[in-house]
C-alpha cells in the first residue's frame, strides 16, 4: 500500500512539474508592451509580468501617442518600427537572409504579444501611403487594429491594404511548436478602468486553477441573408460542442437579443449576435459574469473603442466581469472576423485564450482585437487529473455534469437524457437538470420538457433561477396549446416577487398568454 501510494504521489508530482514547466515556457514566449507615456501602463504591465512570472527584460515601453486611434505614420514610428529594433537587439529573432533585409524576420522566441492599456487600438486609413497598392471592393481598404497589424511585424512589405491570410487559421498545434512562421498572437489587456485590468489578470489566473464553471448562454440572430447565415451556422456548433463536454446552457433562437430583465445567472460563456451596442440583461446594474467568463457578441464595431463604458460589447463585458473578449475596431466583414466555433473548440480542448483566437481568425494585418490575457487557459484543468479539480466545491454540480457528458454523449439522445435527468434528479443536480430540460424542448418534446422545468423550478433556491424555468415552463405550455397553464405559473411567482429585473418580462409573457377578451355583443333595444 504504501509503495502505491509513493507510486501515485510521484506521478501527480510528475504531472504538475510538467505543468509548471509549460507555464515557464509561455511566460518566455511572451513580451509586454506598455506605453511609457502613461503610468499606469507602466504599473499594469509590472502587475501582468509579476503574475505571469515574464521576465523583467520582456517589458518594453513604447513611447507613442496616448489617443485610442493613430495614424499609420504614428504607427510606424512609434510602435512597429521601435518593436522590430528591439526584437533584434534582444535577439528574439533573426533575419531569414542577413543580405536582404526585404526577406523580413523569422521569430526565434517571442511567440505571445501582451499590449497594455495604453497603446493605441486602432490604425485609421491613409490615402497615400508610399509602397502600398490601392485596392478595390470591400477589403481595399488599409485601416486595421494595432494588435492585427503587429501580429505581423515580421512582415516589412509596405503594401498595408486588404488583410493577410493568417497561416495560423484553423491549426490544433500550440504556437510554440508552429515554427513555420513569424506570426506573433497579439492580446490586449485593455478595459474601460484600470481596476478592471486588474481583476483580469487575477480572475484569469484563478480561473485556471480550477477552471472556468457555470452556464453557457448563446443568442441566435435568425439572420438568413445571403452570406450571414454563417454566424448561426457557428452558435449552432458551439450548443453541439458544449453538448458533448457537459456544460449547460440557455439557447436564445429567438431574432431579437435576449431581452431586458432575463435572469442570466453563472454566465461563464457567451457568444451572440448582432446587435450595435451592448443590450438585454447585460444592461442590468447587478449583472455579473463568473470569474474568468468569456464573452463575445458579433458586431462590426464591437470594440470601437474600449475606453467607453457604454459603447459596443468588449468595453461593457469587461466591467461587467467578464475576463476576455473578441471584436471589432473597423468593418471587417463577417467571414473575417474570428470563426466563434473554432474558438471555442480551442478553448475547449486547452489552448490559451491567444491561440483559440488566432486559430478561428482567418485574416490578419484586419480589424480584429483580442481582449484578455494572452496565456489563460479557462480549461487547461480538463487535461489534469481529475483529483486536481475535486477542490473546487463551488463547482461540483458543474463538474459532475461534465463528467457525465464525457462518459456518456456517445449515447443516443433519448437514452442520453433519461440517463441524464435520473442523475440530476438522485444529486439534485438543478443545471444538469434545467439542462435536460432544455435538449427535451428543442427537440420539441414539449411535455417531457415541461415535467423537467417544474422539477427544476423546486430544485432551485435563488429566486432568478427559479424565474428562468417559470419562464421555460410557460413557453412550454405555449407550445402545448395550453396558455392558461403558462399564465397560472406566472401569476403565481408574479405574487411573491416584485422587485426582480425578470418581472417586466413575466409581465410580458402573461400579457401575451392571456386570451383575448370576448367582443361584446350590443343589448338589443326593445322593440
């Protein structure tokens, strides 16, 4: 027994030395750059390369404009052109022809770019721009992110228009061994405050402790124009890709957003469409995501700046709590803005937030930013021993059912679900149940669905769970051609509670399963 046991303590030994040792090696591959115009660009990034263990003498400081949107010019004398020389004094990579400097760079170390709140976001248009070709149609255009563009600074081509296939796109290798190009993932650590910068930092490190745990949320646009139907076709891979790892979750297939006051609780995944600025419960003042939540809404401007607290998504998902996003500063057109299904698959299967992104974009040298740190990695825990996770109490109900997705999504679905809900049911298990519930109403199962959402309803304790299956369960009801049922659960929670965000919803609902009143008929006036 006790050989056994010496056996088993040195493996996990073993297993968290390798970890450490892959942590260590990311921290070497990555280079914060802050703004030395700014102090507390300068203080964030000690805080990051603290954290994340990065050597002292992998933080530059650029001396560039402090505005959110430069200038090409600014650009290339301030950022790229200041980077590159560093690059080749530090020796974090050689030239491929020491002859023919045209031949560009190939890197040697650096493969993580980490910019801090305080370098510039974003590159504005130059008509005249020496060495540059003039384009025509949609990706003529030569504007483009910071981040997108540094992410090819080995590249010393001065033709800046249109994007440039990222060689990395759709790749399941870590950065570190894809040594065929020179292409740099470049994140931002960037939000409206730099408390929140802060709480990203940390949230993401302590995430990746026990890893990131709650209920996915994913919000359909039922956008059938030629060309967009796209971003549908990638939420619904994403509800089959957290389907088979056990993660529950609430699927808005609905045109509009999910509305205002719809209680969205342990929201650690989001990802929706399209709407222009950030809506729905997201507005509410006491919304908050878990720690460590990813959060991404398609828009073409989604990060248009991040300084703003109420303008676009990524600004507004930080403060709310979220750790990373994904967005926009300019147009650039749905098929080039990150593939949200191969981002999450990655993040699923352990990759860091900065390879996931760069994996799901097909373009660089564009318009996208990737907002979170460049190292967290939200399900690196599912890679580890399962002993290594079994701390985090909080998170039982959510483990369990991930454990039992694993072992059993290979079965077919009505076997899957009755399997499903009777473990739910022996451990209380309220997500995995509400979840069952869920799989049972889209597949139009309506009263299996609705016996679920009355079940769940009496295993929830907080009152905005137990609101969201009221609002399952009438739906269900709808469905059945039984509005009355619907409207007598509604009333019956519209009695107890009044100052939830969901009780203008609940309103709604009634309004809507009420029957219509009967026409009156005019008395008949005697002869």
């Amino acid at each position: 027994m006790v050989a056994r046991f010496t056996l088993i303590f040195c493996a996990l030994n073993f297993l968290l030395a390798g970890l450490a040792r892959a942590d260590d090696q990311l921290a070497a591959a990555t280079v914060v750059i802050f703004n030395a115009e700014m102090r507390d660009s300068a203080a964030l990034a000690k805080f990051y390369a603290q954290k994340r263990g990065i050597a002292r003498d992998h933080l530059v400081g650029l001396h560039c404009p402090v505005e959110e949107e430069i200038s090409r010019k600014q650009y290339d004398a301030t950022i790229a052109e200041p980077l590159r020389s560093i690059f080749s004094k530090r020796h974090w990579w050689k030239r491929r022809d020491e002859t023919d400097p045209a031949r560009g760079f190939f890197v040697n170390s650096i493969r993580f770019v980490a910019l801090i709140k305080g370098i510039p976001l974003k590159i504005r248009s130059e008509a005249l721009y020496p060495g540059d070709k003039i384009g025509t149609g949609p990706t003529g255009r030569n504007e483009a992110s910071v981040d997108s563009e540094l992410a090819t600074l080995a590249s010393l081509s001065r033709e800046i228009t249109g994007p440039a296939a990222n060689p990395y796109f759709q790749s399941y290798r870590p950065i570190t061994e894809f040594t065929d190009s020179a292409l740099l993932l470049v994140c931002r650590l960037d939000a409206p405050t730099g408390e929140a910068v802060r709480r990203m930092i940390t949230d993401s490190i302590a995430t990746e402790k026990t890893g990131l745990w709650g209920r996915a949320y994913i919000d359909e646009a039922r956008n059938n124009t030629p060309g967009f139907e796209v971003g549908d076709k990638w939420l619904e891979e994403i509800h089959a890709q957290l389907h088979k790892v056990g993660i529950p979750l609430v699927y808005n297939d609905e045109v509009e957003t999910f509305p205002d006051g719809f209680p969205m609780t342990n929201c650690a995944l989001y990802y929706g469409w399209y709407a222009g600025n950030v809506t729905g419960p997201f507005r509410q003042p006491d919304f908050r995501f878990v720690p460590g939540a990813i959060a991404v809404h398609i828009h073409s401007f989604s990060a248009v700046t991040l300084r703003d607290p109420k303008v676009g998504w990524v600004g507004p998902f930080l403060l709310k709590g979220a750790a990373a996003s994904l967005g926009n500063v300019y147009e650039p057109y749905l098929q080039l803005t990150p593939n949200l299904n191969i981002f999450n698959d990655r993040l699923l299967h352990g990759f860091t937030f900065a390879e996931s992104a760069y994996m799901s974009q097909r373009a660089v040298s564009w318009m996208s930013v990737m907002v979170g740190d460049p190292l967290y990695r939200p399900y690196g825990t599912w890679l580890q021993l399962d002993s290594k996770r079994d701390d985090a109490k909080t998170a039982s109900s959510w483990k369990m059912y991930h454990d039992f997705a694993l072992k059993n999504s290979d079965k077919p679905a009505e076997e899957y679900r009755k399997l499903a809900r009777q473990t739910a049911l022996r451990s209380d298990n309220c997500p995995m149940l509400e979840d069952v519930g869920l799989m049972e109403a889209r597949d139009g199962n309506w009263p299996d669905a609705i016996s679920c959402f009355q079940q769940v309803r009496a295993c929830y304790t907080k009152r905005d769970d137990i609101l969201r299956a009221v609002l399952e369960e009438a739906t269900g009801w709808s469905k059945q051609q039984n509005p009355q049922r619907g409207l007598a659960v509604i009333r019956s929670v519209l009695r107890l509670v009044s100052d939830a965000p969901a009780v203008e919803l609940l309103r709604q609902m009634a309004h809507d399963l009420k029957p219509p009143e009967p026409a009156l008929t005019p008395t008949p006036s005697p002869p």
